[in-house]
C-alpha cells in the first residue's frame, strides 16, 4: 500500500475517502462548538445547515442553482464547440500549431477578473456577459490541453494507417481524433471544474441572480452562513458532475484509464 | 515516358521493388550527417529480404523511406518499375509496437483498411463481399478467433503482433515492410511468430522486407540478408540463404551446422562494420596518417 505508485483496494479507497471527509465534518464542528473561533468568521455547520434549508424553502437556492448551471454549462459548451476542432487541427499540423500556440500560451495568463468591465462594455448586462467571463477563463487553457492530447497519441497508429492506404482527412477523423478521444474527455471533464470557479467572476457582471451573484450579495452584509452555503452547494455540483462524467468515461471508452484530476 | 540518365540498365520486368542510389541526409545542431548512402538493391517477387546491421546503420530509415513515411534526399524507390509517392497500401508496414487501435475490436483492426475509400474506390459489392471473408480467413490464420471481439489492451504482446500482421494483409499490399516487429517480444513468443509468419507469407505470396538486429531471425525467416554497415549507411555484404523452402523449415534448423556457419560469419560481419570507427581512430594515432576521409559528425 505505502509503495511508491503502489495499488490500493477499491473499498479501502472509498472508505479513506469517506473518513477524510468526515474528520473534516467533526474538526469544523469541534472548532465552532468549543468557540474557538468568532462565529462570524467561521460559521458553525449548524448554522449553514439552518441556513441552507431556510434559503431552498424560502429564497429560491434551486434558482439559483439552475441559473448558475445554466450559464456555467453555456459558457463551457461555447469553448468546447470552439476549442475541439482548433485543438485537434493543432495537435495534427505543425504550421497551424506554430500560428496559434504563441497567442494561446500568452492568453491563457490573462486574468479573467481583470476583463470584468470590459466584458460589461461589449457584451452588456444579459446573460452573454456572464457566459463570456466563463469562455474566458476556460476557452484557452482548453485549447492547449486539447491540441496536447491530440500530440501525445502514438505515431505508429498514425504511420500504421498511412500505410494502409489513409489519406489525411481520414488519418485525422478516424485515427488522431478517435484516439485522442477518451484524453479528451477527460479533458473537458477537468476544464468543466476550471469553469465552476469562474462563476463567481461571472456575476460579478450586473448578475441579478445565481449563486455566485448571493455569495456576493452576502459579502456586503457579512453573512458567513449564507457565503459557506453558497461555496459548498457551488463544490458540491462540481463534484457530481465530475463523478458523472467520470462514470460516462469509463462506460464509453472501457479500454483507457481516466486521468485523476 | 523518357526516364533520366540514371538509368544504366533496363530493369528487368520481374523486379518488384528496386531501389537505386538512395541517399538520406539528416541535419541536426550538431551537423549534417547521412544516414544513407548510395544503397542500390532490388528485390523480386515473393522474396523476403532481411536487413541487419549495428546501431546506427540506418536500416529503419531505409525501411520508412521505402513505406515512404520519410523521404530520401537522393536516389529513387521504383514498386513495379513505378516511383512511389508517398505512403500507401501497396506498401504495408508493421510497426514494434503500439499500432493497433484500442477502440476497435480485434477483428474491426483487422478490417480497418476497408474503412478508407482508397479500398472503397476499388470495390463493388462482390468485391466488399470477398473483403468481409477475407479479414476472417485472416483471423483464423492467425489463431485469433477465440479473441475476434475482444479489444487490443486485454491481449498479450505475441497476439497484438499477429492482430497487426492480419490487419496489414487484408488489402493484399505488393510490399509486406516489418520493422523489428517481434522485438518487444519474448524468446518463446519470437518463435512461434517466426514459423507464422513464414507459414502466412508464403501462403499469401508476400514480398517481404524485414529489419531486425537479431541475426538469428534474419537467417531463419529471410532468403536473403542485407548487411549494412553505418557512417554512413551503406550495404556491406548480400547473402543468400539456401536453407529448405518456408513451409519445411522447423526451429531444429537453428541449431543446424550450415545455419550456425552463415549465422557467425553475417555478425563477424555486422562487429566488423561497427567496429570501423575505432580502427581508423587506432590507425591514425599509430601512423599519423588520416585514412577514408569521412565528414565530421556525432554519431555512436
């Protein structure tokens, strides 16, 4: 078990995991309840529990949720649609590589954040503002990661192809992108966790609504519970969608091992 | 359609694969240094021509050239008196490893080559017909049946070579090119591929051009065996194998006098060749003189 890349049963796994949790749970619980710290820099999980419930009975927390996703969801389809065939013509021609790589690799520094106004000044206030702001933090780390899984597949499934007569429309769409798929995915998977932290950049764009725009809204009044409220139901959809996208990898793609985030 | 004064010769009309003063250049940081020089052979139908050498010798370039991944920088590669013009599947290659496809079963690899329309162009539905037949006669032949649906990663190293041979086959190619193709195998594993593919090439009546270091195998598969020698690459020896046809031959041959003979004499061959280097080097020191002049290059 303690070996360097050694295996570790499933259950056992599952139940580390689970215990890992759980400590956490009981420290956070110990912490507040002996008041070692002012309960309003570190709400106890009574109170965000208390919060949580009285904020989907009474303040519409499935809304925002559902609006949060929504735009989460668009603004990372927009770059997937975007950034799988640029990634794929990258990773397969070298001109088209040295044409876009350089920009590719100086945008991705570029903090989201700091195009806040300027997203406000081109797009408005609707939602295409908010859906921007995720491209932007998402389209070209993406693009990279893309074009790199589309590299890494081997040469001799390409040379082996070639030999057997593929011309190259047909080495691109039925080697490089078919082999280059369950890398992919697995990118998409990754990046779709990369777009969940924008979107509290997102609302910050005259955002009338969402999770993120309460999580802001309760900065100015200081109510912790609401903000933990908001951070955990953001971590908690993130972590089911990625566990449902890593169940979908292994259902479609039985013979490649998924990536560990 | 004149051809150019390379020529010096007709070529004779039997002659499958014929390659003429081919040269490959590579330059690097460290220099321009050629891989190839000057290699002229021919090769007829039906022949299968094993290529040894040291490292360095080039004798995967010269395969890759002649599948026509790479490009020479002189000479020319004619199939069937014709220059080739890039890869294709008149010129199938098998590769050591990591080839097939993972997301085919083992009988959708070996039919893959009907997936391209260079196949499609040529067929009508008699032809799609034979084809369907054809991929599982292959399979059969090669011992896969029992593995047909299953996928690439749960098979061992022997049984994916043999996926990658079938798969080659299938479009009938004028030129079977193997490049070390059982070296990531074990010994045992080696053996039984080595009687396969003797069996399966001369049933199909393959030309075969087989690149390997292990000079056993060359001797036991090929009927000929090309010795090149590197700085540059070059042919250094031909030898013809007269051993009992393909069909008859078992691994006792191995073990033959005749066959340990030529064995032996092909890698005192093969250590001469390798060794040139640091001959001239101990010759230079003891006489002061610079013999076979030679440009200046890294290279073991």
């Amino acid at each position: 078990m303690w070996t360097i890349r050694g295996t570790l049963d499933r259950r056992l796994y599952v139940l580390i995991a689970i215990a890992s949790f759980g400590l956490w749970l009981v420290l956070w619980w110990a912490v507040t309840a002996l008041e070692l710290i002012d309960p309003l820099f570190l709400p106890g999980p009574g109170a965000v529990l208390r919060r949580f419930v009285s904020w989907v009975r009474v303040g519409d927390l499935l809304d925002d949720a559902e609006i949060s996703i929504f735009r989460v969801t668009a603004g990372f389809l927009l770059s997937a649609v975007m950034a799988l065939p640029l990634g794929l013509l990258i990773g397969a021609y070298r001109p088209v590589r040295a044409l876009f790589e350089p920009l590719l690799e100086f945008a991705r520094y570029l903090p989201a954040v700091a195009f806040v106004p300027v997203v406000l000044l081109w797009t408005g206030i609707g939602e295409p503002s908010k859906i921007a702001v995720i491209w932007i933090g998402t389209f070209f780390q993406m693009v990279i990661m893309l074009s790199e899984d589309v590299a890494r597949v081997p040469m001799p499934q390409i040379e082996a192809a070639r030999t057997i007569g593929a011309n190259d429309r047909e080495v691109l769409l039925l080697v490089l992108m078919r082999s280059a798929m369950p890398a992919m995915f697995d990118t998409l998977r990754i990046t779709l966790g990369w777009a969940w932290t924008y979107l509290v950049v997102a609302e910050l764009v005259a955002a009338n609504s969402g999770l993120g725009y309460a999580i802001l809204k309760a900065q100015r009044f200081l109510q912790t519970d609401r903000i933990f409220v908001g951070i955990i139901v953001i971590g908690l959809i993130g972590l089911g969608t990625d566990q449902i996208l890593r169940w979908i990898h292994r259902r479609l793609f039985p013979w490649a091992g998924a990536r560990s985030p | 359609m004149n051809q150019p004064s390379t020529l010096s010769k007709p070529l004779a009309p039997s002659e499958k694969l014929t390659v003429r003063a081919l040269g490959k250049r590579f330059t690097t940081s460290m220099g321009c240094f050629d891989a190839l020089a000057d290699i002229s052979f021919c090769v007829i139908p039906g022949e299968f021509v094993a290529f040894v050498g040291a490292s360095g010798c080039g004798k995967s370039t010269l395969l890759r050239i002649i599948a026509g991944l790479d490009h020479p920088s002189s000479g020319e590669v004619l199939v069937d008196q014709r220059p080739i013009i890039g890869p294709g599947r008149d010129r199938a290659m098998i590769f050591q490893d990591y080839s097939l496809y993972p997301w085919l079963t083992v009988l959708d690899n070996i039919r893959f080559s009907r997936r391209l329309a260079a196949n499609r162009r040529n067929q009508n539905a008699e032809d799609a017909q034979g084809a369907a037949e054809r991929s599982v006669l292959l399979l059969e032949l090669m011992g896969l049946e029992r593995v047909r649906n299953a996928h690439p990663h749960v098979l061992s190293g022997g049984m994916r070579q043999r996926v990658a041979i079938a798969r080659a086959l299938l479009c009938k190619p004028e030129l079977l090119l193997m490049d070390e193709p059982f070296g990531a195998l074990d010994a045992q594993t080696r053996e039984v591929m080595h009687d396969l593919i003797l069996h399966i090439v001369a049933l199909e009546k393959r030309t075969v051009l087989f690149v390997t270091h292990d000079v056993e195998e060359a001797v036991y598969l090929a009927d000929r065996v090309i010795v090149l020698a590197p700085g540059p690459g070059r042919i250094d020896s031909i030898w013809p194998i007269h051993l009992p046809p393909a069909l008859e031959r078992t691994q006792d041959l191995k073990r033959a006098p005749e066959f340990l003979t030529m064995e032996r004499e092909i890698l005192e061959r093969i250590r001469a060749t390798s060794g040139l280097q640091s001959d001239l080097r101990a010759l230079q020191r003891l006489t002061g003189q610079v013999q076979f002049e030679r440009p200046d290059k890294a290279q073991s």
